[in-house]
C-alpha cells in the first residue's frame, strides 16, 4: 500500500539489513527513510520560488519492488559472479540475495548462475574482449509471476549457449515467461545489443496500469518499480481533463498513453526507440477499432516532431535523464497548450527545464509531485504540471 511521506520520511522494515553492502553500490541510502535529503531540498525550492505548497513524497514497498533488474556476468569458468560493479570499476559484487528485487529475480539469477557452470561458459572480460556472456536482464510479468530473461553475450548468434539455454528452460519450468540471446561483440558499456533472438516463450512480457495491457519486448525501456508506477500513472490521469486532445512525447510503450486512452478524445504518440515502438504497436493491435482510430503514432526524435502537438489540450513528456530537446521545449513554449504533464526521472534536468520552460512567462508551474520510485537511491521522480497564465 503506497503512502505519502511525511516530513520525517518513511520508515523501512524494522531489522533490514543487506548482504552484500558494501560493496554493492545499488543502494547508497539504504535503510534510510524517504528520498534523499537533497533531492527534498531541491523540491522545496522549486514549490517555494513557484508559490506551491510544500510537496508530497509518494512512497510504497522498500523490499521486493524491483520486477526488472539488470546484472554483469564476470568471473572465471565454473564460478562465475552475476550482480553490478564496485565503483569504478568492472569488478562484480555478486548479489544472490538481493533484498530490492523481487524474489524471482534472486531465483532466475541463481538457476542461470549454475546453468552458467554446468554448461562451461566462459563469463566475459572487459579487457581481453574475451569471454561469452556479459549480462543477464530479467523483468517479472506480474499476472502470472513469471521471467523474461535475457542473456547478453559477446557472440553474434546463440549456437554456443544453446546448452545452457537449454538447462535455464528445464530448470525454471513454469516460472518462465520467454528466453532471449542478445548480441552485443562490441568492446562497449552499453549493456543491450540491437539484436534480439527468442529462444522460447512468448514476445513480450505484458502488464496493466488501469487500462489496456501494454506490452513490453525485452529491448524496449520499463520502469523496474510497477507499485509506483501505478501511481505516477494514475497521477498523470487525474490531470487530463476528460474529452482532452492528448499528445504524449517519449511514450514508450504506451504505459502512460495507452493507459488514460478511455479518458480522451485523440492521442498522438511520439516515440523514437525501435524496440518500443514494437511494443508500443503490438498494445494497440490488440484494441477494438474505435479505440485504434483515436490513436496515431509520431516516430522519430522529439525535437523534430513538434507538429504532433499542433491543436491539441494537452502535452504530456516523460523524457530520458537528459531532460527535454530543445526543439521540443521551444515549441512548448512558443506555442503553449492548455496544460503540460512532465514526468521527470532527473531531477538535475527537470529544474533546468522548469526555469527555460516558465523564462518567458508562457507557461507557469502549477502543481508538483514526487514519487519514491527507487528507495535507498539519490534518485526521484517528478510529475509536475503546467499551464498558461
């Protein structure tokens, strides 16, 4: 049951400890209450220079709330080490009992590790270039608990994990969702490869917020806390007036824009991601055709897709960290709809975009929330509102 934060912050489960800290880096503020002192200083500036009340902290569970995770594989053939990197570093703190993950994240991490030794697969090295699988993803269905998981390895077809593979499937039985080989031979940090193969089971993992089943393949972008992403949803929905003209800039999916699609009139959806634009059509091939017929999707970069927002209520955006482009911040506000929705995942870009998008006095901030969507971490997210004077 997600709550709201009070000044004091929420407490966590009395007696929570963790095994792996340090050195795991995942959770820097474990076992603290709320979000970090900084970012609710941060807040209170914003509120405060804007003439809004002091704001809310919405939080939920702080154990078990991650349903997606990603981890590095590194180590030697027979005792390989899945989990992240000490800091600054490529060495693997091994997290087989991670209190933040859901608890089939901890079982499927386990199973892959021993399918790892039984089969002989060598873990990669970052600096030989040497070595086949690099990382494991794996992202909870929450209607039937079940795993999509993901191996990533330095080869360019699955052939040699196909033992492996092949234990992963027998050992996880009902539990699993669908098994994918990712191709990634680049000398990179970037974790996913372009290339996906499905192995077993079904193409996307799908979940609900309040609405249609929205679809996810394993490359496209979800959010790993699904308690307060409800939330932040539902929260987005309550400031789209009903019969509104809708069009939602870095939509995914469609988490959000699939999700409030009973509420209004026409959606226009901008994404620029193949893999969730996949995703994204797969949600809206499954909708009756009057449903289909509000909806139209934008493809491409933000920035250049400024005519999707012509005549329409309301703008909705939930961009990467980076914060909003610039052509879609210029557009905004040179031409300011009714009411503008900004999901932000950074609060270091969102308070620069607040002072480029109020600067001109076309827009002004009139509502703001926060959401505790990773506990123990600096991070929070904001949904702020705005509208014209």
């Amino acid at each position: 049951m997600a709550h709201v934060d009070d000044a004091s912050g929420v407490a966590p489960p009395a007696g929570l400890t963790c095994p792996h800290r340090p050195p795991c880096p995942g959770c820097p503020r474990f076992g603290e209450p709320g979000i970090a002192p900084g970012a609710r200083a941060s807040l209170d500036r914003v509120a405060n220079a804007h003439g809004l009340p002091a704001v809310e902290v919405i939080s939920g569970s702080m154990v078990a709330f991650r349903h997606r995770s990603r981890m590095a594989i590194r180590g030697r053939v027979g005792s390989p080490k899945l989990g992240l990197f000490e800091l600054g570093s490529h060495r693997v703190v091994h997290i087989p009992g991670c209190r933040v993950h859901h608890p089939l994240i901890n079982r499927v991490a386990g199973v892959v590790r021993r399918a790892l030794v039984d089969a002989r697969v060598t873990s990669y090295s970052d600096k030989a270039h040497l070595g086949l699988a690099r990382h494991l993803q794996v992202v909870v269905e929450r209607r039937t608990q079940t795993a999509q998981v993901v191996i990533v390895a330095n080869s360019p077809a699955p052939d040699a994990l196909a033992g492996c593979f092949e234990l992963i499937r027998e050992r996880l039985g009902p539990e699993l969702h669908s098994l994918w080989f990712n191709a990634n031979s680049d000398r990179t940090n970037t974790i996913l490869g372009s290339e996906f193969h499905l192995w077993c089971g079904k193409s996307s993992v799908s979940e609900r917020f309040g609405g249609p089943a929205i679809h996810y393949p394993p490359g496209a972008f979800g959010q790993n806390n699904l308690e307060i992403a409800d939330r932040i949803i539902g929260h987005v929905r309550s400031q789209i007036p009903p019969g509104a003209r809708v069009a939602e800039f870095y939509a995914g999916v469609g988490a959000i824009g699939l999700s409030v699609l009973d509420r209004v009139r026409e959606i226009r959806l901008n994404e620029l991601s193949p893999q969730s634009l996949h995703g994204l059509g797969l949600g809206i091939a499954e909708l009756g055709p009057i449903d289909r017929a509000r909806i139209s999707v934008v493809p491409g970069g933000a920035g250049r897709a400024g005519s999707a927002a012509v005549g329409v209520d309301v703008i909705i955006a939930d961009p990467p960290r980076k914060g909003l482009d610039s052509g879609l911040i210029e557009h905004l506000v040179d031409q300011p709809p009714e009411r503008f929705i900004y999901v932000s995942c950074s609060l270091a870009s969102f308070i620069g975009d607040v002072a480029r998008l109020c600067g001109r006095g076309t827009l002004r901030l009139t509502g703001l929330a926060a959401f505790n969507l990773m506990p123990f971490t600096e991070h929070v997210e904001t949904v702020a509102c705005f509208e014209r004077p």
